[in-house]
C-alpha cells in the first residue's frame, strides 16, 4: 500500500548519486571504469581525527549529545572563526550538524514557507533548490558565464529578487566551476543586499582552505559586517580535511536562526556522533600542515589536467580557483556521432557516452543547472587521472 509522498515522488535522484550508481553496475559487470563523477577527497583521514574519536569514548561520552553540538567542538568551530576567517560569533551562533548538507536541510526547513524563493548563481551545488523544494521553496536560477569566470553579476541578482525572495546561496569556492569571489564582487554584492532587508544569505565555504595560486577567499561578512543579522555561513570537514564520511559540519548565524535549526534538527536526529565531534574537534584543533599539502596536491593536479582537457578537441576549459573540480565546455562537440553510433545532443548524451563508450564517469552540466558542460573531479590519484586524460583524449579525437 506504499506511495511516496508528493515532496518524495516529485525529489529526483541527484545526478552524481545515478552516475555512482552505472559505474557500480559496469564495475560488477567486470568493466574497468575510472570514476571522476563524486567530490570525495581521495585521502585518508588526518590520523588526529581517529585520536580524537577514540578519546570521546575513552572519556565515556557515549551519551546523547547536546543537539546544538558538544562544547569542546563548538569552541574549536568558534576559534577557527577567528583564525581563518578574523570572524567572532558567540557559541549561542554556532550549531554542528550531520555535515553541510544537514545544515542546509536544517536553515531551509526552519525557514522556507511555500511559495519562497531562493535565488542561486548557476551552476550550483545540486542540493540547494533539491531541499528548498522539499519545503515548498522554489529555486531562482541567476546564470553565470564562462567569460566572467563563473562569477554572477550583482545586477543580475538584484533582478532576481522580489518580495518573495528569502535567501541568496552563495558557494565560492564554487562546486562545480571553483570560482573565487573577489572582495568587490562582494562589495557589489553587499549593496544589492543593502536594497533588500528581508533577505537572508547562506555562504557555503566547505571548499575555503582548497585554493590555488595564493588566493585566498574572502567572507561575505569580512567586507559587510552590518550584514551579520542575515548572513548563515555553512562549512564542515569534509572536503578540507577528508573526513566526508565522519559527517560533521558547522554552521554560524544569527542567534533566532541557528535556535531554529536546532529545533528542526532535534526533531530529525538526537545530536550529532559524539565519536564523530572529537574527531572533528581534533581535526580542527590541529596544524594546518596537513591540509595545506592536500591542498598543494589538489594545484598539481589541476595543473596537469585542465592544459590538457584544453588541448582535446571540442573542449574549453575555465581554470579553476579552489575546490578540485574541472568544469569543461563541450558544446563544440554537439551534433558529433561516437565510433558506437551514439549522436552527441546534450551534455547527458556525452557523459552517458564516456561512460558506456570509453568507461568514464562524469557529470553532466545540467545536473549543476548548466547545460553544454560537464564536471570531473580531481581528487583521485595521478595515475587514475593519467589513464582518465588518455581516455578522454581518444573519446573526443574519434569524434565524427
Ligand atoms: N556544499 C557543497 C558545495 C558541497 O559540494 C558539499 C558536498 O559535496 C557539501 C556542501 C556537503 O558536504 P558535507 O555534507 O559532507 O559536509
């Protein structure tokens, strides 16, 4: 007698989650398929992390937590405030959650009525119009271009709010593209901002510490603190510190927001792993030594392949800031026909082709809300990027 709920039936599969899928099938079908398709740190995690699990348990708190996160880590959330960010937010502004994703489930469940909007520069993380949906929100897609270097323009946010506007998403460094704000993109930003009160901005920093060429970003509420009645900043360990599977993110915000959130995240889950907060805790704690080699690695490697997905026939690429995302153009290669006879239309025609055709797995632009794209990952090893590249070289070349 199963039906699923409307706000389910109507929820699509993300696309990288369906992409992970095929490859799992290809894989048992005894294929040999290399996977660029997920945003998964191919590191283990820092081994503080593991110290810091096993003393929460050593230490005996095995309990429930307190919902809004254990203090220790809320005091270390709050220190790497101050040290990367030269942000200070009372421990009352600071909540942990079961990763980014779950604080932005909690700030759009706390706060979207039907019929809110939600204006997000495109391409974007899949999530944000995914669970803005689930609450009746409904996504405002304001696009970016390749010639601005993926960055949206403040005029063109601005017409895209309205009355009805209740949050502006910002993700820099951006998942797909690795786009960096500049400080006056945010300045011009921040005015736009000034015009609309009632408009409440998410900043998604989990890529922060995961920039090239000595850039280092810059917060929103660095160049407009008068904004820190509105401004929630989203991040976590998962990307930084190669910790996606621990699931802890931390999130900073007003005061009556970040209550909110507690209270819908009280009513999905009693607190948040305690082994999972030490580990988190120790991780944030430490040097970062650590996450700078990552980061140093992340550069060589996009320093290796972004020359040559420029050098393939019928791609362009835009060089990407932070993250450890490629985001090609393919829209040269539209009308083509693969040696296996598959026509090349969309951006999902060319996926699903590298995938069944030259066992590649990658993700379709459209699942990040831009078309004629496609996004690969660089975090995997030399060698499965090497034999990735080579493939992909032969894939475009056989092109007709
Ligand atoms: N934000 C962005 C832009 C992401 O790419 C991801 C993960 O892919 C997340 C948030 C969520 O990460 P987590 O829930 O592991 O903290």
């Amino acid at each position: 007698p199963f039906k699923p709920a409307r706000r389910i039936a109507s929820l699509p599969v993300p696309a990288t989650i369906a992409m992970a899928e095929r490859v799992r099938q290809l894989r048992a079908e005894g294929r040999d398929v290399i996977s660029l398709a997920i945003g998964q740190p191919d590191f283990p995690s820092p081994a503080v992390a593991l110290e810091g699990a096993v003393r929460e348990v050593r230490e005996g708190h095995t309990g429930y937590p307190p919902l809004a996160g254990q203090k220790p880590l809320r005091e270390a959330v709050q220190a790497k405030f101050r040290r990367d960010n030269g942000l200070d937010f009372p421990l009352a502004h600071i909540m942990v959650a079961n990763g980014g994703k779950q604080l932005i489930f909690n700030a759009f469940m706390a706060s979207v009525e039907d019929g809110d909007e939600i204006v997000v520069p495109a391409p974007y993380w899949v999530s944000y119009p995914l669970i803005a949906g689930m609450f009746g929100g409904k996504a405002v897609e304001v696009p970016c271009y390749e010639a601005d270097g993926f960055r949206p323009r403040a005029e063109a946010l601005r017409a895209a709010m309205n009355e009805r506007t209740k949050w502006l998403v910002l993700n820099f460094p951006n998942n797909p593209t690795g786009a960096i704000l500049e400080r006056s993109d945010l300045e011009a930003i921040a005015a736009v901002l000034r015009d609309f009160p009632n408009v409440m901005v998410m900043s998604d920093e989990i890529y922060e510490h995961l920039t090239f060429d000595g850039r280092k970003p810059v917060s929103l509420l660095n160049v407009a603190p008068d904004l820190a009645g509105r401004v929630l900043i989203v991040n976590g360990v998962s990307k930084a510190y190669a910790m996606t599977g621990w699931r802890v993110g931390f999130a900073a915000g007003p005061e009556p927001l970040i209550k909110a959130m507690i209270r819908a995240q009280g009513n999905a889950t009693s607190g948040i792993c305690t082994l999972a907060q030490g580990g988190a805790q120790a991780a944030l704690q430490s040097p970062m030594e650590g996450v700078e080699r990552m980061r140093a690695v992340y550069q060589e490697r996009r320093d290796k392949v972004v020359p040559r997905l420029r050098a393939m026939k019928g791609l362009s690429c835009a060089m990407p800031e932070g993250a450890f995302y490629a985001f090609p153009g393919m829209k040269a290669l539209k009308g083509h026909l693969t040696a296996g006879g598959r026509t090349i239309d969309s951006d999902v025609a060319f996926t699903e082709a590298l995938l069944e055709e030259a066992h590649l797995a990658t993700v379709p632009g459209s699942a990040f809300g831009q078309a004629d794209h496609f996004r690969l990952s660089f975090a995997a090893s030399d060698k499965e990027l090497e034999e990735a590249c080579a493939r992909l070289e032969r894939f475009t070349a056989s092109l007709r």
